[in-house]
C-alpha cells in the first residue's frame, strides 16, 4: 500500500523521566527500502524512542525528522499523518471486533473521525469504506489474515493478533514503519511468515525499524543494526560486526 520515499532522521534526542534518563543523545537513520534492528536490554530505552518518534513522548531535547519535515513535538495522530506509524509491544485491537473491523479501524486512522460512524453504518462513512475493503483485503492476504477475517479478535491466538497489529498499522499507508517486537511470543513458523511480511514492506520501499531480540530472527533479516543500553547507542553497523563488539558483548550478548 505504500510507495518509497522519506528518510527518517533521529539527531540527538534525550528523553528524561524524572531524574531517570531513558535516552541520552540518541541519533539514528531509517532510509527507505532498509530494515533496522533497534536492540538492547530490556529497558535501554528501545520502546521510548518509538514513542518518541511516534508522537507519545515529547523529546527532552533532539529532533526527528522525516522526509525534510521537522515532526518533533506532533501529536501521534499527526506523526501517523505523515505516514510514519507504529505497532505496540502488546498488540492494541478492539478484542470483541473481527480481524477485518479492527483493520478497518487502521484503514481509518487518517480520518479518525469516521472510523466509528463507517462501523456503525453511518451513510457518510460508506463510501470511505469501500474504498478502503479492496486495500484491507490485499493486506489480509499479505499478513496471512484472510482465513480469520471474521473471527472475533479475542477468539484468535497470540500470533495471529500480533498479525493483525502489523496489518492495521500497514492500512495506515506508511513510509516508515516501528515494529515494537512483532515477534515476541510468535511460533517458529509464525516468525517466519512475519519475516516474509517484513521483506515485502522492504520490497514496497518502506524504512523499517524492528525492534526484536532473537538473533536467528535478525541474521538473515536487517541490514543494519543500532544497540542501545541505558539509553546510549553503542553500536552501529552490520550484525556480523556486532557479533563481535566488546561493547555490545559486555552489555547485551555476554549476559
Ligand atoms: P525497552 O523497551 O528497551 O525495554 P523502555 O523504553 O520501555 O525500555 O524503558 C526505558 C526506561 O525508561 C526504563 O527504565 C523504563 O522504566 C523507563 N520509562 C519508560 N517509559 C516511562 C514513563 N512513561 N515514565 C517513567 N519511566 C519510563
Ligand atoms: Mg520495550
């Protein structure tokens, strides 16, 4: 559903809770056509820096920037706007609405108003739905969804609702995308479907961050690789060069 284009610029940003620093002049590029591997343990800081892309944290300093326009400071709805949107950690879907309702509800996030009014059958929303099916189904047969189009969400497992989350977020029509660990959770061959469902937005020109742990999952996956650790990127590179890092080794791969 999308086409290329847009650099995304992260330069210098700092996120402070309290006296807590979760992020310490962190800067990252995610270039189109490019999957990124955002690693590191658990609070380094990885799902702060999503949210803080994504409009749900405003930086303490350092800017973001995507295709040339500044969107530092814009609210989530306004950052999904630019075509920059996000998956959650833990999969937000509507639990009692099908697959195909909480996908309409992605189709709907550019125009949140209607989503509500196109469930309920408003007249003024069916228009803007049927534009939007034909979308939801080719994404449906992408993400391996269209078998469960009509489940009820909270009937489905683990991994087909983490699939759907992936789904709505690719009705959204990005050009980058924050992937907050798609695969925990996953079974082995949910993974890999969700691999494929990763090289196909790459394939489509989208700038991928994933944000994952499994190295088996990343090798034949990413083509770069940011670690965080207590809010400081330490590395920056390929894996096969993190593989051997003394930094990334003490802090992350060692324990
Ligand atoms: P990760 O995703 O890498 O596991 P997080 O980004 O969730 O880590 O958290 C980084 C640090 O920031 C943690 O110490 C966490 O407790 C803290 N943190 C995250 N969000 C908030 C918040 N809204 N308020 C206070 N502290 C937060
Ligand atoms: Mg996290």
């Amino acid at each position: 559903p999308a086409e290329g284009g847009g650099v995304l610029e992260v330069t210098g940003v700092t996120m402070r809770f309290g006296g807590l620093v979760a992020l310490n002049d962190v800067s990252l590029t995610l270039a189109p056509g490019r999957i990124t591997a955002l690693i590191g343990p658990n609070g380094s800081g990885k799902s702060t820096l999503v949210n803080v892309i994504s409009g749900l944290y405003r930086p303490s300093a350092g800017r973001v920037v995507f295709a040339g326009h500044d969107i530092t400071g814009l609210a989530d709805h306004q950052v999904a706007a630019a075509r920059v949107v996000r998956t959650f950690q833990d999969p937000r879907l509507v639990p009692h609405f099908t697959v195909r309702e909480n996908l309409l509800l992605g189709a709907h996030r550019l125009q949140r108003h209607s989503a509500l009014a196109a469930l309920l059958g408003l007249p003024a929303a069916i228009e803007d739905e049927a534009r939007h099916l034909a979308t939801i189904e080719a994404v449906m047969a992408l993400t391996n969804l269209t078998e469960v189009a009509d489940r009820v969400m909270a009937t489905l497992p683990y991994g087909t609702r983490r699939m759907a989350e992936v789904g709505r977020a690719l009705l959204a029509h990005p050009l980058a995308v924050l992937l907050d660990e798609p695969a925990a959770g996953l079974s082995e061959a949910e993974m890999e479907r969700l691999a494929q469902v990763i090289r196909d937005m790459k394939a489509m020109g989208l700038a991928i961050l994933l944000i994952e742990h499994h190295m088996d999952f990343l090798d034949d996956l990413v083509d770069d690789v940011v670690v965080l650790d207590s809010g400081r990127v330490i590395y920056r590179g390929d894996i096969a060069g993190m593989r051997c890092d003394r930094e990334v080794i003490a802090a992350y791969l060692g324990t």
